[in-house]
C-alpha cells in the first residue's frame, strides 16, 4: 500500500502547485500603461473650451485668422499642397487633443479635411498651441491636386473650420470665411497655380 500513500502525496503537491500564483503574476500587470504626455491642464478644468484658428504660412510662422484673412496654400514634405490649420486652445488637456481642419468650398458644398491627435504646446499664458516648428501638430488638409472643387482654390472664397476635442470628449469649433493663395516664390507659384487651378487633370504638365 505503499505506492497508495506514495500517490497521495503528489496528487495533494500537485494541488498546492495549482493553487500558487504564477511566477511574475503581480497586480502591476492590471494597471493602465501610463500617460507619457506630462504637459498638463492649461487654464480652468471644466470651463468652456476656448480657442482661436491658426494657419500657418509660406514662412513657417502660424497666425490667428479671422474673416476675410489669406491663408497660404503650401507645399508639405508628401507632394502637393496643403493648408495647414492649427489651433491656439485653453481650458483643457494639452495633451491627446483631437484636432481636425477642413477648407470647404461654399459653392459646391465640396470639402477637403484631415484630422490628427496633437499635443498643445503651453504657451505660459493658460493656453496651448499649435508648434510653427511641428508641422505634425497642425491638420494638413490636403487641397491639390484640384479634382475636388468646383472652381480655382487660390484667389477666391472658401470657408475654413477648425475643431478641437478633448479626452473627455468636450468640443469647440470655429469657422471663417478666407481666401486662399499660392504665395511661393518663382516655380513653385507656378506650380501651385497649375495643379490647384479648376479641373486640373492628374500628371498634366506645368509650364
């Protein structure tokens, strides 16, 4: 009866062994991985988002807009032209924050948007912006190749809008009528004219 005493044992070792927890299983594993963005809450938690339209320009400097203003149609790193449109924002996270842009043309109803997750960079003052020297914090809202619109981007009215939205899902939203230029030097202008002028055809050439 001895191998019966023997078989016990194990068995109730084998028990024991089922019941530990398992080797570098520990509650750290359960917590949320954290946030790496260190930048903070800029002016009142919980107040209304405020926030001002920034687009930035052919010299790389971003500026508030209002109605009626020319915002530079500029040439990104991916080909093309893009208008690039920020936001200068408070009373929220400066991080995570969802940014979306887009240049709607008033006529057709057509639009171009693109939105991205930025941080705001705190500008000391309570409120955060859009980096000039960053162009991934501003929505690059692709315009041209113009197969879109229904007339010439540069030189004539469209409406820009900007959105910000928290991490907690909080929105603000501003509009402004603008105007569009290809305000570039030599073949550059050349080119921004040809590709973003009404029915522009794909791999046509610019003289």
């Amino acid at each position: 009866m001895a191998w019966a005493a023997t078989l016990l044992r194990c068995a109730a070792c084998v028990a024991l062994l089922l019941a530990a927890p398992a080797c570098g299983d520990d509650d750290d594993d359960d917590d949320p991985p954290e946030d790496m963005c260190k930048l903070g809450y800029l002016g009142v938690q919980g107040a209304e988002i405020q926030m001002e339209v920034m687009a930035l320009d052919s010299s790389e400097v971003s500026r508030p807009v209002s109605d009626g203003d020319v915002v530079d149609i500029i040439m990104p790193p991916q080909g093309g032209r893009v208008i690039f449109l920020g936001a200068r924002a408070t009373n929220l996270s400066a991080c995570g924050v969802q940014l979306s842009g887009t240049l709607r043309d008033t006529g057709s109803g057509r639009i171009m948007s693109e939105s991205r997750t930025v941080n705001l960079k705190p500008t000391g003052d309570g409120w955060g912006a859009s980096v000039d020297a960053d162009i991934s914090t501003f929505a690059n809202v692709g315009v041209c190749h113009n197969n879109w619109s229904s007339r010439d981007i540069f030189d004539q009215d469209y409406e820009i809008e900007v959105k910000v939205k928290d991490r907690e899902g909080r929105e603000a939203t501003q509009t402004r009528r603008v105007r569009p230029a290809c305000n570039q030097p030599d073949e550059l202008e050349v080119e921004c004219r040809c590709i973003c002028k009404h029915g522009y055809i794909l791999g046509e050439r610019c003289e």
